[in-house]
C-alpha cells in the first residue's frame, strides 16, 4: 500500500511538473511575441502576424510519447488538428510527411522544424513538443531532435510559411534564446 501511495505522490508531482514547464514554455513565448523578430508577414499585406497567432499554448506539449520521427509528426498533426478543430489529421500527417522524404527537417542543435502544406488549414498553424529522451530526425549534425516545431500552411500561400520557417530556425538555434 505504502509504495502505491508513493507512486500517486510521483506521478502528481511528474504531472505538476510538466504543466509548470509547459506554462514556462507559453510566457516565454508570449514574452518573445512582441519581438520584432517573431513578425511574420500576412499573405493579404495585413499587419505583421507574431508567432502566438500561429501557436496557441494548447498547441503545446511538453512530453511527447513518440519514439520515432513518424510518431513525433504524428502526434503534433493530431495536435494541430485537434487545436484547428480539423476532423482528420491525416492530411496534416501525410503532408509533413512527403516533405520530410524530400529533405529532413532536422536542423540540428537538437531542434527539428517538420513542416508541410496541406488544403486542411486555411491560415499558418503550428504546434511545440519536447520530449526528454531524442529522436533521429537525420538532423544535418546527426544528433537527436528533442525540440519539435510543427508548421503546417494552406497549399495556395508560401511567404509567410517559409519567413516563419527561417525566424523560428534562426531563434531557436540562437544562444540567448537557448539559455533562456
């Protein structure tokens, strides 16, 4: 009995720990959301679009349970989904997934930024997952990715997909942002 107690105590505290870092992770990135750097210009020529636009702190999770690069994409498709009110998150999956057999989106640094194009979403979406243990995303320094940035954007728009590509790949591998 007393190492089923013990187990409950871990496990909340396991759980409590994760949504702390999780809530971490969401004022960082509101902090950072006003940063010139984080804009990304609208397709239609609006006003600049930060990243919280495009990255809702329910689009977050801390500890992803997939193993594989496939399972990793997969899980933040679902999670796209479910945050875009999308019924079917294959399209996502398979989007992100031929991309991925053109040229891994593993950039290094323990950082992969999957990415695809798919008519499920009518607006950049994104999604953020850490997991503890890495995963082979054949990253160009062949290191695990244990930070896992998912973009998905509408087939017929390029610009802002591709500018929140490089500014999200040039802050996450930037050395201030990373002792933060």
């Amino acid at each position: 009995m007393l190492k089923l107690l013990e187990s409950k105590k871990l496990h909340r505290l396991v759980n409590y720990n994760l949504q702390l870092l999780k809530e971490i992770i969401s004022e960082q990135l509101t902090s950072l959301s006003e940063s010139p750097f984080l804009k990304i210009n609208r397709p239609n020529g609006d006003p600049l679009m930060t990243l919280l636009e495009i990255l809702s702190p329910e689009a977050i999770v801390v500890n992803l349970q997939g193993e594989t690069k496939e399972e990793i994409i997969a899980e933040l498709s679902k999670l796209v989904a479910k945050n875009c009110q999308i019924a079917n998150s294959d399209d996502i999956f398979q989007a992100v997934i031929e991309r991925e057999k053109i040229m891994s989106t593993g950039i290094g640094d323990g950082i992969a930024i999957p990415h695809g194009k798919s008519d499920s979403v009518d607006k950049l979406v994104a999604a953020l997952g850490t997991r503890r243990r890495g995963v082979d995303f054949e990253a160009l320094d062949g290191e695990p990715a244990y930070v896992f940035f998912l973009l998905v954007s509408p087939t017929n728009i390029s610009g802002p997909h591709i500018k929140a590509l490089a500014r999200i790949s040039r802050h996450l591998k930037n050395e201030e942002f990373k002792k933060r």
